[in-house]
C-alpha cells in the first residue's frame, strides 16, 4: 500500500504545481481543483463543498455538469448537522482526509437516513472529503462521491499528503480576491462623487462573513454561476461574477 500511496502522491506533486500556476483567484482554484484532483482520485461526482455550520446549510460546485435539484438539496440539509464527514470535520479542525466509512461502517451507513432520503437518491454509496478550511462557521472541502466501490486507505492517505498545500493554494487564492476587492473598494472611494460610507462599510464584508440567504447547488460548467449573496466565507461574488467556465 506505501508503493500505491507513493505513486499516487507523486502523480498529486505535479498536479499541486499545474494548480498553483492556474489557481490566481477563487474561480480558477475552484476549477482546476475541479478538474485535477479527479484524474489523481477516481470520482463519479467531484464538489467544492461550503458548509455552512451555523445555520445548517450546503453551497456546492461540481463537475461533471451536475447541479442539484432543490429537493435533493432540502434532503442534504434537513440531516446536515447528522453527516458522519460534517461532524468529524467540524469537532476537529486540522483533520485529516476522511471518508464516511472511517466514522461508519457502510452497513450502518446504509440504514441512516441520511443515506436513504439522500445519497441513495442521487445515486451516491460512497464519500470522501478532502477539508482546506475550516472555524466555528464554516467548512470547505474538496469531496469525492462514487457508487459501488469504497475509497481505498491508499487513495485516503495520499489526497491526505497533498491536503496542506491544496490548503495553502486556497488561502492565497482568497488572499488574492481580498486584496482585488479592497482595491476595488479604494479606486470607488477614489473616484469623483464617491460616498465613503458605503463603500467603506461593504468592505468589512471580508473579514466577517455575513449569513447566507439560503443552500444552493451551482456546477462547476459553463452556465455554472456561484454562490450569490453574502453566505460564504470567501468573496465568491466578486471572483466569479460572470459564472465559472469549463476548462
């Protein structure tokens, strides 16, 4: 297993510096993560999952082109705060890679009901995620979804080697998007006419995130569009105004 875990981590070394040279903004992060980390780790559905711990909700990008219904996604957050990888996650900030078969056996996984209003569903036996960031409020991960076939520990314990680095990307992409939209802000409160106080004020939008107006499920595709609004921890409105694009 050390071999396999070897050779699927030095496969992820060269995928984390493909990403770093196409990660310079929240959306571009999102996508190439979107569209790497599936050729590393086998995954019928791939997402970047934001949860929102707080108030119990999901906001999630896919690929492929797979956007959630709305029932599918009140199913998801009617059992949120019961999730086996939302629990693990949140109770331990710093976690590693985890996959639902770690907290469950698939036997007692399968007569959850989670598992039966939800992930059986939409077709989905299988979980693991991969967290980038996680506080008191919100949770963000990369997850794997299959059918059939569990994720393996050498396919585990791999993703689990590059997760400080997917991390450290996703910190300087929202450091990026912070820094553009304070720029943003600036060359507002700069331009002739300009009211400082409400520019100014929507600024600290960064640094605190606000509660979001509800779940939604956006692909990562070419009609995809973030999260709107102001429920997640990082400024998904400005970097992904115009919806995020196929690669």
């Amino acid at each position: 297993m050390a071999t396999l875990v070897g050779r699927i981590a030095e496969r992820g070394l060269k995928l984390l510096n493909e990403m770093a040279a196409e990660a310079w903004s929240l959306e571009s992060f999102a996508s190439s993560g979107l569209d790497h980390l599936p050729r590393l780790v086998a995954s019928e559905v791939t997402t970047l999952s934001i949860c929102d711990l707080a108030h119990g909700r999901r906001t999630v990008f896919s690929t492929p082109n797979r956007a959630f219904s709305a029932g599918e996604r009140a199913s998801f957050d009617a059992h949120f705060h019961e999730h086996p990888l939302v629990l693990y996650h949140s109770k331990t900030p710093g976690g590693t890679t985890h996959r639902i078969s770690d907290s469950l056996p698939a036997s007692q996984f399968r007569r959850t009901p989670l598992y039966n209003d939800y992930y059986r569903c939409v077709g989905i036996d299988h979980v693991m995620a991969l967290p980038l960031y996680v506080d008191r409020r919100f949770l963000v991960s990369f997850v794997f979804n299959r059918k059939r076939r569990d994720f393996d520990e050498a396919e585990r314990d791999a993703l689990d080697v590059l997760r400080p680095q997917l991390a450290a990307l996703f910190g300087q992409a929202l450091s990026q998007e912070r820094t553009r939209s304070l720029l943003s802000q600036l060359d507002s409160l700069a331009a002739p006419g300009a009211g400082a106080r409400s520019n100014w004020t929507a600024s600290g939008a960064w640094f605190a995130p606000p509660t979001p107006r509800g779940s939604e499920s956006r692909p990562a595709g070419r009609t995809g569009r973030a999260a709107r609004g102001r429920g997640c921890p990082v400024p998904w409105t400005a970097g992904c105004r115009n919806g995020w694009k196929e690669r």
